[in-house]
C-alpha cells in the first residue's frame, strides 16, 4: 500500500498544480482583459472630457456673466448636469433625515471621518458661518464692498498670497466650472448647496475637474509667481499673486466675511 498512496498524493499534488495554473493563467487572462477594458474606458472617458472641456469653453465664451455660466454648465454639460441633480437629492434626502439621524450624521461629519462616498456637503451652507478656512494664507487687500478701483463696490475679497500657493476648497462643493471665463482669468465655480455658489479667480494652474465632488481642503488649483492681470486685480498695487473670493446666494454676491473662521476675518490690511 505505501507506494501505491505515494502515487495518488503525487498525482493528486500534479492535479492540484495543473489546476493552480489553469486558474493563474486564467486570472492572468481576466487582468489583461480588465485591464485592456479600463484603457478602453479611460481612452473614450478623455475623449468625453476632452469633448466636455471644448463644449465648457465655447459655452464659457458666449456666457455673459457668472448667472448664465452656471446656468449653461448646469443644463448642456452632462456629467455637471448628472452630479447637480445627485447633489439636489442628497440634499432633498437630508431634509427628510428625522432628528435622531441627523444627529447621527452630524456626529459622524464632526468626527472628522470624511465619508468618501458623499455626493453633497454634510452640511446646509447657511449652518457654516465662522466654519471656514480661507483657500489660502495671505492678506487681505479688499473686502467686499470696498471701492474696486473701477467707481464701483467690490462683490467679493480680494487676497495676496506667495508665489506658488495651493488653493484648497473653502467647502464641499460641486465644481459647475474650472476654466477661463472673460475679466476673471481661470476661475473655479463650486457648487455648495443651499442656493450658494463660490467662486474663485486668479490662480495659474488648475487641477480641478467639473462634474467632481470635492471635499473642504482639497487642493483645487495653484497660485502663479506673480499676480494675473484681471479685472478684480488691475487697481491693486501689487505685484504679489491674488485670489479673488466671491459667494453668491441664489446668483446675487453676498459678503463672504461671515463665514472664515476668527482667524480669517482680520481687518483688510490695506491701511497699514
């Protein structure tokens, strides 16, 4: 018997081997057919972004102001469009949370957990005052309502950042726009619930994309080495970079100073 038991452990061992690489060469297969299958994805998913960004800069040129940039962007761009809707209902989900969940997700949000799946911001805008962190460290040079320079009251805030700074979100948000956009420069909209919209300008590279989700602190895009030319930064005597800051509720700018952090709302240091 002892021998006959070898051969079967042996032939058992060489099946087992066969089977072993049957199975590899098969998982091997299924990788490059998966693999092949993202490429193709990825080759046709920039092509689409491609056909997005030139539709989002033709759109971008006949807009005449930030109303029906967002408007255009919201209705004609398909993945702005797709995510706007998901956020919407997010939103309108949230509404119908009974307390007892919302406490729940609040205490979730405050843990500083971030739920990577979110599509919406874990809070209503309007619950956000004194919450946020500006997008960049820099100083102050004009504050909403301040003479621009032009005869008119600035419609946001105006800072001078070091050559080079990371611009990060402000909020959650959903980006409706990244691109050039008339007087603004490259500007960055971002869709933050509740009726509101920030907007961002001024900043040399972007590496934000429309139709994505992003998180307060993110990284959005990257100061320049010195300041753009642009109509919110002509009248400035600086030559440092600056990025304007404006929020819009329900398409009207409102003041933005409500909403920093103590920290952020020192006096505009243009007089000293």
């Amino acid at each position: 018997g002892n021998l006959a038991s070898l051969q079967a452990a042996s032939a058992a061992e060489k099946a087992g081997l066969t089977t072993t690489m049957t199975n590899s060469l098969e998982e091997e297969r299924r990788m490059d057919l998966l693999l092949a299958e993202n490429e193709k994805l990825s080759r046709s998913n920039t092509a689409e972004l491609n056909a997005e960004r030139q539709r989002s800069e033709e759109l971008a040129g006949k807009a005449t102001s930030l109303e029906s940039l967002v408007a255009s962007m919201e209705s004609e761009i398909s993945s702005v469009r797709q995510a706007t809707a998901a956020a919407r209902q997010a939103e309108e989900n949230r509404r119908l949370l009974t307390d007892e969940q919302r406490a729940q997700a609040k205490a979730l949000a405050d843990s500083g957990v971030p739920d990577k799946n979110r599509i919406a911001p874990a809070y209503p805008f309007g619950e956000l005052k004194a919450k946020l962190e500006l997008p960049v460290a820099g100083d102050i040079l004009r504050q909403f309502g301040d003479a621009d320079g032009t005869g008119h009251e600035a419609m946001g805030m105006t800072l001078a950042t070091n050559p080079e700074t990371v611009v990060t979100a402000p909020a959650d948000g959903l980006i409706v726009y990244a691109g050039a956009f008339r007087s603004y420069g490259q500007m960055i909209i971002l869709d933050a619930g509740d009726g509101y919209h920030l907007v961002l300008s001024g900043m040399e590279t972007m590496n934000a994309r429309q139709g994505k989700f992003v998180f307060a602190g993110e990284p959005l895009a990257v100061m320049g080495a010195k300041r753009v030319a642009s109509a919110t930064a002509l009248a400035l005597e600086t030559n440092r970079p600056t990025l304007y800051i404006e929020f819009r509720k329900d398409g009207k700018p409102v003041d933005s100073r409500p909403w920093w952090t103590a920290k952020d709302t020192g006096k505009a240091r243009n007089d000293s």
